[in-house]
C-alpha cells in the first residue's frame, strides 16, 4: 500500500476513453495530475465525452461521469480516507457544486485558478454571465486555498503563485527566421466562443488584404469551407507545433479572458510576434513581443502592417547581417563564436527576436564581454597584433550601437575596462 496522501483533482474537462486508455484535450489535465502523482496518491474526477480525444493522461485512478449526479456522487464515493486533500481546477457550474459538498463536509480543498471567468462567463452567457460566475467565485475564494497563474484572478491576500510553462530546450533550439512576403497568421487553441475564436473570424472575413489563417484544433462544430481557413487538425508532439510555428510569421490569440496562456510562450520562443485584443492586455506584464489591437479589421490590419514593415527593426537588422557576412578571420576560437551567435541573426530573424524577448541581446552582449577580455588580458599571450585587435574593437563597436539602438538596459560603457592592453 503507499504510504502517499491521497489527492483528489476535480475538474470539469472532457475525457474519453478507449481501450481503458484516458485522453484529454487540455494539456494542464494531463500535466498536472501526471506531476503530481510523484508527491501524491492521485484520482482525478471529470466528465466523460463519446469524441476521442489527443493527450494521453497516464494516470490509474480516473472516474468519468455522463451526469451530474453521477460526477458529484464520485466526489461523495473519496470521502473514505479522511485525510484526503482535494484541487478543483478552475470555478465552473460542476466545481462549484463539488465545492459545496466538500465545504459541507469540511474537507480540505485547494482552487486553481486559470483564467478568469468574469469575461468567459459574459463571452458565453451575456450580461447575466458575470454575476452567476461571481457568486460561485466569492463563495470558492473566500473559502478555500487559492492556487492562481496571475495576481488579477484573486482578491485574496494569501495565496499561491504559479507559471504554468511547457518550454524546454526543444523549442528553444534550431530557431528560424520567417519569411515576410505577405502575413501568414497562426492561431493555436480551441475553437469555442469564450476564445474569441468566431469573433476574430468575422474581423478576419472582412479583410480584404492578401492574409493566410492556419488553425491548429479540433473544429468539431465548425464546417471548413465556411470560412477562408487553413484548418491543420489538433496537434499534441511539440516538434510537430514548432515546425507549424516556424511556417507562420504572426500568432493570433483573440481570446476575452487568459491568465497565463501557453501558447504566448511557445510563439515568442520560435521568435514569432503575437496579436491580442484589448481584454488580455494584462498578460503582456514582462513580456516583449505582444501587440495589441483593437477588436475591429482596422486596428488588427494596421497592427499586421506594423510588425510586417516596421522600419526601424530593418535598421537594426542591417547592422548585424554586415557583421554576419563579413569574412572573420581575427582569432580562430573567438571568430567561431561570434559566427555561432550572429549567423542565424538574418534581417528578419533579428526584427522579430528584438520584439519577442531578451534572448539576442543577451547572447551579442556576452560577444561583447568576450571580446573585452580577449583584447584586455590574452591578446598579447596569444600573439594578437594591433590590427587584429582593431578589427575586434570595430565588432563590439558594432554590437554595442546595435543593442543601443534595441535600448538594451546594461551599461554597454563598463565593460572590460580593468587592463589595458599593451600592444
């Protein structure tokens, strides 16, 4: 017998089963109860649907429900072991209701808050959707432990923080600079009313410009000629989303209401740009790369245009491809390492690695450093000559106006400057 505590995840996503094999479409469902049985003894209660589903949950101990009454009397059928710890994964009408029961029953419960539902519950019910969701909401957080990805989801003062993040080395890696000849829009993600998705699908349809739309998800309800759509199915392997993000040069996220959303990270980590709509503003928070728009063709073609033929990106671009194409022949070790970092900085991988994140400056400044500490302290050991040397000056020089440009924080002006050399 383990001798873990048993923790009991409810939620209120749809699973299939086939061949005593358990799938979900949202990859938190599978993550988080896949995690959490390292520490834990783990069930999860959820819904059950007839529609095959993409991610896998290897998991033992799972109970689907067709009904209500059958899902809030698998909740009833755990309270055997007393000490058993429950998380319900977001505020909905069935979470809500397995709250009451657990409140009732006085069992320890924590919440995790995703999204928030204020705006999801208006996008689906209209202005009546707002005020049902806040009573479940007030009841749910004043009452319980909160789990949140964002500080707005909770009014609480003691709570805990998460970042939720699927990125590894993977899509980090082998990163390509897109093709800018005309727009070629992405969106990742369900298709349902609260995700913006038929919104932006009418601003879409009333532009006229020449645009492509590629929709990664399953379009149950959704008949493919009815719009001007690229539909490419539900996609689970990340080397299968990494190279659709590598086809497309913007990602649209048009939802009404996020927290932390994935699919933000993975599109800035392939160096692509991503579009949003005014009710999300708040996830940009340290983000680079994130524009947004208004919820209207104009002011989503105007942003398009912006990221597509943004001149002062060009600018930038220029200065690292005449460092890329020119001939380094200057210290054999050292000019490898300037090639590796700048080989893959083409014009247009360089517009758009300045608006996703931190990563090219971060990489040409450590050239810089390295730069400084040869002509500072090995230069003379390894027999380099002055016009050896000024040819490394004329490269961090170089970077230096190009990171200035990007407004890169750090003192450029302090680096490397403890001993001089004496050539």
């Amino acid at each position: 017998m383990s001798n873990k505590k048993k923790l009991v995840i409810i939620s209120n996503e749809k699973i299939s089963v086939e061949d005593s094999k358990f799938s979900c479409d949202n990859i938190d469902i599978k993550s988080i109860p896949e995690g959490l049985q390292e520490e834990f003894d783990v069930s999860l209660i959820a819904r059950k649907t007839k529609i095959k589903r993409s991610y896998k949950i290897d998991l033992i101990n799972i109970f689907l429900s067709n009904n209500v009454f059958s899902y809030l009397n698998s909740v009833f059928k755990t309270f055997n072991n007393k000490n058993t710890n429950y998380l319900l994964i977001s505020i909905t009408p069935y979470t809500f209701l397995s709250f009451i029961i657990l409140f009732l029953f006085k069992k320890k419960r924590y919440v995790y808050l995703r999204s928030s539902g204020h705006e999801e519950y208006k996008a689906i019910l209209g202005f009546l959707g707002p005020f049902i969701f806040n009573i479940m909401y007030t009841l749910i957080n004043y009452k319980s432990n909160i789990i949140s990805c964002q500080k707005r989801l909770t009014n609480k003062k003691k709570y805990d923080l998460v970042f939720p993040s699927e990125i590894n080395d993977n899509w980090l890696s082998n990163r390509k600079s897109p093709t800018l000849t005309k727009p070629k829009l992405l969106y990742v993600g369900r298709i349902k009313v609260e995700k913006g998705f038929y919104s932006f699908l009418k601003i879409f349809n009333e532009i006229k410009n020449d645009i492509e739309l590629s929709v990664v998800g399953n379009k149950e309800n959704l008949e493919q000629h009815d719009y001007k759509i690229n539909f490419l199915g539900f996609k689970n392997k990340a080397n299968d989303l990494i190279n659709i993000y590598d086809d497309h040069n913007i990602v649209i996220l048009p939802s009404y209401t996020e927290a932390h959303p994935k699919v933000v990270d993975e599109s800035l980590a392939r160096l692509r740009p991503v579009i949003i709509f005014e009710e999300i503003s708040h996830i940009i928070q340290y983000r680079q790369g994130v524009f947004i728009s208004k919820r209207n063709s104009k002011s989503l073609m105007e942003t398009i245009k912006f990221i597509m033929n943004n001149l002062e990106f060009k600018k930038i671009s220029a200065v690292i491809d005449d460092i890329k194409d020119e001939s380094i022949t200057t210290l054999d070790g050292l000019a490898d390492n300037i090639k590796e970092t700048v080989k893959g900085f083409t014009r247009n991988q360089v517009i758009l690695t300045h608006m996703s994140n931190k990563l090219l400056c971060d990489d040409l400044y450590n050239v810089t450093q390295q730069i400084d500490h040869i002509i500072n302290y090995d230069a003379e050991n390894i027999g380099c000559d002055r016009y050896q040397i000024n040819r490394l000056k004329s490269y961090k020089n170089r970077i230096n106006n190009a990171l200035i440009t990007m407004k890169y924080t750090r003192n450029l002006s302090k680096c490397g400057r403890k001993k001089k050399s004496k050539i």
